[in-house]
C-alpha cells in the first residue's frame, strides 16, 4: 500500500501495456466489440472514515 490516489498509480507504461493486451485478446475475439474505453476506479477508505472515497477517471488516456 503506498501513499497517494490510487489513479496516479495508471501511468503511461502501464497503459500503454494495457493497449496492447487488449488489442491482442481482440484479435482473438473479433466482432466482439466495437469500441474500446479504459476507466480507472480508485477507491480510499481510511481506517476513520465512514465510507469510501470513490474516484471514477472516465476513458483514461484518450
């Protein structure tokens, strides 16, 4: 667990390496869909709150 939002852990490598993993399983699967979209949800729950932070970053790196 480190400090920090969790959506700041998405870096440009790793989406870039989710790209490429998703455009090798949709050669695998052709027709199966037509658009593609990466969202990122990150999620803080500190031990004195109440309920969760929920932070939900639409179509990440687009």
């Amino acid at each position: 667990v480190g400090a920090g939002m969790p959506a700041a852990a998405v870096t440009p490598r790793k989406l870039g390496r989710l790209r490429l993993l998703a455009s090798a399983w949709l050669a695998e699967h052709p027709g199966v869909y037509h658009t593609v979209r990466f969202d990122v949800v990150g999620v803080l729950w500190p031990p004195s709150a109440i309920a969760p932070t929920i932070d939900h970053r639409r179509a990440v790196g687009q």
